[in-house]
C-alpha cells in the first residue's frame, strides 16, 4: 500500500492551496457566520471549478468518478484554509445518492453536485444538519428511510459560529428498506473521511500560525520560541498530525478499494485526526496568550472549528466503539 501522495495529487493540492489563499477565506467566514451567503457561495463555485465536488460523483453524472484519496487531499486544504459551509455533507450526500442507485433523486441533484450549482445537506444519525438554511436540498436518514426535508427549525448555538446547526422538519419519502441504510453507511464513512482530512489541514494551519508567532514574540529579551517548555508543546501537536496523516490516506485508499476494513479504518483516521487537530487548537490558544481569545484575530476561525470537526459525524468514543467491532 502507498501512503506517499502521487505528483498529480500534490499539484492539485498546490492548485487549491493558491486559490483558496488568494480567495480571502477569513473574510468569508465571517460572512457565512453572520448568514450571509454570497461571498460562500462563489467561493463553492471556484471549488466547483477545480473539480473538487466532481470527486464524489460517477462520469456518467458528470463527475471524474469516486475518488476518495483525491477528496481526502482537497479536504486537507479546505481544513487547511477554514472553508465554511456543509461541504463534507454535500459530498457525502452525493455519496449517498450514488450509492442508492435507481429510483432516487439522483439524476436531480448529482450533475448540479458536481457542477457546484447545488449545495446538499445530510443528516443521518444526528438531530442537526450544518448550514441547512444555506442549502438548496436537506436529506434526512432515519433508519431505512431518505426524506427531504421540507423546511428547518431556528439557528442552534455553535462552538464554531460558521458551522451553523438547524433541525430539519418534515419531509417527502424518497426511498425506504435496507439499500438506504447501506448508502448511508457509505456516506457517513466517506464524510469521517474528509472530516479527518479537514482536521488534519486545520491543524497544520494552526501549528505553522503558532511557530510563526513564537518566532516574533520575546520575553527577556528573547524568543519564546527558544524556551524548552514551548519547544516540547509544538513537538507534541506535530507529532500527533504526523502519526495522522498516514492514519487518513491509509483510510482513504481502503475505501478507494472497497476493502471489508474500510469503516474501522476510516474511524481510527477519525479519532487521529481530530484528536491532533484539537491538540493543535489548545496549543496555538496557550502559546498566543490572550491573543488566542481575541475573536478579532483571524486565528479564531481555525481555533474554533477543532472541537466541532473533531465531534462532527462521530465522537471519538463512537469512532472507537467502530474500530474495536470486529
């Protein structure tokens, strides 16, 4: 098994990272925040453009095919760059429908997925869906059944005001029996996934900010950077993504190949990730001080999607339950 990106996939990584970059994300995260959309939306559009949703859909719904290591490289960027908007559930949505096959909304919704025109949400085991007041559809599993939602309740708090949470209400059946519950595992794997993945890119986003600022800062004279108790602190949080990374590609070829270990892998991904992304977070709040808490400072946006990302499409002990089901 090769854990090492290929050349395709690192110049795709560098194309996203360049436009996302020149994109001015924290501005539109904080537009997203505060339920204005538009910067969001034409921000999707370019994603969209680089082929990034095309990931999760067949060619014959005018994707490139279902590429989960290619996602999990996007997704790393787009963690890396604090993207907001339900973009893991609108991938994992077209994973779902997908999956489902004949008989769905498929045909509807796949080819706008792909194209960026469309913005899906899922939910699928949990009360709230992400941003459904930004979507143009809601699909709500519950058991064996898909409904699309008719409309949803008021704005939920957040730990990260950019992922905004509403209760999805009502419904029209799509489908029912045992073929829904099997596309919904499907998607709630591939979305651990890029969840993973987006935790990964945060937490690097986070470590590089904090060397960076323990490089300039001095106390006595002297970096604080140079001090041993700040040096074992960023040792820590990078060894964490380290050990991670491969933990996520490693996740991500499996189910590229179908493999009956796919889902535990995905979990173990899961916990790793999300785990050294929030390690990342608290060390970049100790080591920036009362900056760390300045919501002014544009290292909140990263600072305050750890924790949601790492308890988003499964805790930790969830993922740990899955790893340890034989």
């Amino acid at each position: 098994m090769r854990f090492l990106l290929s050349d395709e996939q690192r110049e795709f990584a560098r194309a996203l990272d360049g436009m996302l970059r020149a994109s001015g994300t924290p501005a539109v995260a904080r537009a997203w925040a505060a339920g204005e959309h538009r910067p969001g939306r034409a921000l999707w559009a370019r994603i969209a453009d680089a082929g990034v949703f095309g990931l999760a859909v067949s060619a014959r719904h005018g994707g490139v095919g279902q590429l989960p290591a290619e996602l999990a490289v996007a997704f790393h960027e787009l963690g890396r760059h604090a993207v907001p908007g339900p973009l893991v559930e609108t991938v994992a949505a077209a994973a779902f429908l997908e999956r489902l096959g004949a008989g769905t909304a498929a045909g509807e919704w796949l080819p706008r997925i792909a194209a960026g025109e469309a913005v899906v949400g899922l939910g699928a085991g949990d009360p709230y869906v992400l941003d459904a007041d930004a979507a143009d559809a809601v699909l709500v599993v519950r058991g064996d059944t898909v409904r699309r939602a008719d409309g949803h309740g008021p704005l939920q708090a957040s730990l990260d005001p950019a992922r905004r949470l509403f209760r999805p209400l009502g419904g029209t059946v799509l489908a029912r029996g045992p073929a829904v519950a099997a596309a919904a595992a499907h998607a709630r794997d591939l979305a651990r996934l890029t969840t993973a993945a987006q935790s990964l890119g945060l937490g690097r986003a986070l470590l590089a900010a904090t060397v960076s600022y323990v490089t300039q800062r001095t106390q006595f004279q002297v970096p604080i950077g140079s001090f041993q108790a700040v040096k074992h602190q960023l040792a820590d949080a990078l060894i964490g993504l380290e050990f991670a990374q491969p933990l996520v590609h490693g996740a991500a070829l499996a189910l590229a190949a179908g493999a009956p270990s796919a889902g535990r892998e995905v979990a173990a991904a899961k916990v790793a990730a999300g785990e050294a992304g929030y390690a990342a977070a608290r060390t970049a709040l100790q080591l920036h001080g009362a900056l760390g808490y300045t919501e002014e400072l544009d290292l909140s946006l990263w600072i305050r999607k750890a924790r949601p990302l790492r308890d988003a499409w499964g805790t930790p002990a969830d993922c740990r339950r899955r790893v340890l089901a034989a």
